[in-house]
C-alpha cells in the first residue's frame, strides 16, 4: 500500500477527534440528537482547520446505519464510502473549478433524486465563494426551497464574498484558527505515536510557523521527519523548513539596544545570505518587539506569550535594559521601515538604514517625567532666595520688559494639552452635544486659563451659553476650579501666546540640552 501522509492519515473521523473547534461540533451534535437538521450550513474560517473534515464528519453522522447519531460507527458500509470519498450520495464539489450557471443548473437537476443508499442527498461545495453571481443566483431558489432529502454544506476561506441572500438562508458556523498551545499537544502526540523523537523547541518552531492551521503542522512535520527521520532537534527543523533560527533575533534586538550598528549590519548581512525574505524577516522583529513589550508591561509574560521558558527569560533579561518608550518609538520606525522595503528597489539598504535610526534612537523620557524636571528647577531656583535687582531697575526704568511665563506654568499647560483628549472623552459621557462642539476649536493657554479659540457663529454662541456647565465639568474633572475663556477667532490664525511659548519652548530645550522629539498641535481634528 502506498505512502499516506500525516495530514489524511490524522484527518479525524468523529466529532470528539476535532481540534479546537467544539462550539461548533457541540452544536451539530445537539442539532443532530434532537433531530433539528437544517438544509443548508456555511462553514466559515482560514485554512486547515477543519471545515471539510466537519463538513465529512456531518454528512457520516446523518446517513449511518445506526443513525442519524452524533456518534457515526465509521463500520457500515455508509461511513466507509464517505470516508473514502466514494458515496455516490455525498457529493464534494470544488467551487474553484465548477463557479458557472451550468454547474449549477446540474446540481438542481439531480438534487431532486431521491438518495441511493442513505437517508440525506448532500453537497459539499469547498471554496464556493468562488462561484460566480449570476451561479449564486441559480441556487437562490434551491437553497429557498430543497427538498426533504437534501443538504448542502458550504466551505469557504472568505465569507465577506459570499452574497448576503446566501447567507441568509444557511446556517454560519466560525471556525477559528487553533491555538499555538493545542496544535503543539497535538503534533506532541502524533509525534509520540509515530515513534519519532521530537524537542519540545521543535514543536515550537512548526506550530509557530502554521499559523493557526493543524493541516499545514501535519505537512510540515511529514516534511521534517522525511529530513531528519525520527530524533528531531531544532536545528533540524530550522535546516528543513528554511526558517531563520530565533536566537539571531535576540542577538539583533541586543545590537539595537545597546547601540552597536557594526554589529547590526553583520547580522543583516547573515540574513540576506541565507536567503531569509526581507519583509518577513521584518514582521518576525516586529513579534519579538511586541513580545518585549508585553514582557516589560505584565509581572508574568508566560500567560500571555506562548513560547519556551528559555525566549521568556531572554526577553526579561533585554526589557531590563531599555525604556517602554523607546521600545515603542522601535515599533514604529520599525513599521515604517516595513512599508518602506515593500516598496524600495534595493530592500536591504532600505532595512540597514531603518535599523541603523534605532541604533541611534536616544534615550527617551515620558512627557511627566519631562514635566517633574520642569517642575523641580523651579523649585530649586525658588529656593535660592531673592536676587536684588535695584541697580538693573535704575539702569533700564525707561524700558518695559515683558515677562515670559514661568516653567511651572508652561509645565501646568503642557500637562493640560496632554489631558485634553482625555476631558473630551469625559464630556462625550455626559454631554454629547457640547463635545461635537469643543472637537471644532482651536486650545490655548492665557496665564493658566483655558482659552477655546472657536469660529464665530452658532458655535461660538453655543459655547458661550453652556461656559458655566463646562467650567463644572472642568472641574468634576482636573480637581480645581480652572476658568475657561471663549474667542471668536474668525481668521483662524495663531495668537501671539503661542509665539511666546515657542520661545519658551526653545528655551526649556536649550536649559536641558534636549532635542524635539515631536510637535504636536493644539488644535484638535
């Protein structure tokens, strides 16, 4: 007998050997034990996880000898030949390869037939939204009104292309894609019956590479076995699959953080010579960034991150060593970087000079934390005492000097502007009215007075209108009594204050020895 793969010889048989999709074999076998059969059903999910097998499961399960029952015998003659795709009254249809109006039109033809040898005529129709409109529309009237002995199953991998008076008139079930934890017990399993030696990081690397699709783990561990043969290591897996082995990336995000371009481009280079895709190399980094994200917001990563406890403690050991900020500010340049190489000519340049920017990303500091400095040197100047200025006022009497605002006032706007979404937010629940409003003005500050720069009009008398209740709500939520000032500003133009805060602002980065890292508008869109 010839060789079967792993992916027909593991199909499952009966319900209970299904992975990771009991909401819905539960719901067939009630439906089938309290003998509430629907005429039409619509599996729908990505590849490889079951909507055929089910599909075949059901159609064993309706026309058994000893049925219907939730339980077919896969004995009796019935179950043998759908499990060899033989029955002559289950028929599978490839939507791909039969998508016109005749196709169609057969299939009407011979529905009306009474089955040969079991209780259900059934049609199993894979990747039907592949049939064309005016096919959908030849099977409206059928699918409206069957026959009593016939049942179609629809398989498809993108539901959204299905005509929603198809889908009204079947029964949807989602299947999703299985977990990294269940396809990994489960290729532990096979594995285990198939006498073959696997690691546990071996596993890993094949469920990882799936994507959520039991199918495709078959396959790739038929793959590595016919590789490496039954005492399977890591190495043989990276080796048959062509995977890029993940301690490159660690040794990548440690050049990035600690700053070492040489050692960067060495490890780009490695990665072109071995063939890797540019653009998946760049969505693998980006996983592992977020990983180190995760691993540096939450106390215990490992109920969140699916991986050996080897890579946890690696990306521990890295989150020590840099900010949450700038690993974020990573993610971005990093994203960006991606679409840049989907389009560049030359995609390895175009990756060494993006990871060359987050080599050189400074260390970043979280606008409070900017704020709290601000704030100090305020403090410490306020301590040392009062200068005397007498021969200065005698000197300069004729000319009048305009004060700039103090660091703690340009630290108390900048908190504000950083909370101002979040009192939008706060406004939206409780006046839902006044919120549209204040998303059309323009925010300033006037020696710690909100001031609402608002186009004149029905706006503008709005606003006016309802300045008590807003200044209510202004307190409810900053904690203190903050007056709110309200300008028709019919030109649209910048005040003078901001060309002071600019000033001000050039003068904070000069104090600091700091660079701009972004500007942002006050004025909200």
């Amino acid at each position: 007998m010839s060789y079967i793969v792993l992916a027909r010889k593991w199909r499952p048989t009966v319900f209970e050997n299904v992975v990771g999709q009991s909401h819905v074999t539960t719901t067939l076998k009630n439906a089938i034990a309290e003998k509430k059969i629907a005429h039409a059903y619509l599996f729908s999910g990505p590849r490889g996880v079951g909507k055929t097998t089910v599909a075949r499961i059901f159609a064993k399960a309706l026309n058994c000898s000893h049925g219907p029952t939730p339980s077919p015998c896969n004995e009796c003659q019935s179950c043998k030949e759908i499990t060899t795709n033989i029955s002559v009254d289950v028929i599978e249809i490839d939507g791909a390869s039969n998508t016109s109006v005749d196709n169609v039109r057969e299939i009407r033809e011979n529905i009306k037939y009474l089955p040969s040898r079991g209780r259900y005529r059934i049609y199993i129709i894979d990747e039907v939204h592949m049939l064309s409109n005016p096919a959908f529309n030849a099977l409206l009237k059928t699918l409206e009104e069957p026959p009593s002995h016939a049942i179609f199953i629809f398989a498809t991998t993108e539901s959204y292309k299905i005509p929603d008076t198809v889908l009204s008139r079947c029964q949807r079930f989602d299947f999703k894609r299985i977990s990294l934890k269940e396809i990994q017990d489960h290729i532990k399993f096979v594995a285990k019956t198939e006498g073959v030696n696997i690691t546990e990081s071996s596993i890993y690397l094949i469920a990882k590479e799936v994507d959520g699709s039991l199918r495709d783990a078959h396959s790739l561990l038929d793959q590595v076995i016919a590789f490496a043969g039954t005492d399977i290591k890591e190495n043989s897996v990276t080796e048959a699959l062509g995977l890029m082995d993940r301690m490159l990336f660690f040794e990548l995000l440690e050049a990035i953080i600690g700053k070492n371009g040489r050692d960067c481009l060495k490890i780009i280079e490695k990665i072109y010579n071995f063939g890797y895709d540019l653009k998946r190399f760049c969505q693998d980094l980006l996983e592992h960034i977020r990983d180190l994200v995760i691993t540096k917001t939450v106390d215990e990563p490992q109920g969140i991150l699916d991986m050996p406890e080897s890579e946890i403690k690696e990306l521990q050991r890295l989150a020590g060593k840099v900010s949450l900020l700038n690993l974020q500010w990573m993610f971005t340049l990093l994203s960006k970087g991606y679409e840049d190489i989907s389009r560049s000519p030359s995609p390895r340049f175009t990756l060494e000079m993006t990871l060359l920017k987050m080599v050189h990303l400074e260390n970043l500091e979280s606008i409070n934390t900017i704020i709290g400095n601000l704030e100090g040197l305020n403090s410490s100047i306020s301590n040392k005492g009062d200068i005397s200025t007498k021969s200065i006022e005698r000197k300069f009497t004729s000319e009048i000097l305009e004060e700039a605002p103090s660091y703690k006032k340009l630290a108390d706007s900048s908190a504000k502007t950083e909370q101002w979404p979040d009192f939008l937010n706060f406004i939206r629940k409780k006046r839902p009215a006044l919120a549209s409003h204040l998303e059309l003005v323009s925010l300033t500050f006037e020696e710690g007075d909100i001031v609402l720069n608002v186009k004149g009009g029905p706006y503008y008398t709005y606003l006016t209108e309802n300045k008590k209740i807003l200044e209510q709500l202004s307190k409810e939520f900053f904690g203190r009594q903050i007056p709110i000032k309200i300008k028709a500003d019919e030109n649209n133009t910048t005040s003078a204050k901001s060309k002071e805060d600019d000033k001000i602002i050039k003068d904070a980065v000069k104090t600091f020895g700091g660079r701009i890292v972004e500007e942002r508008r006050s004025r909200l869109t």
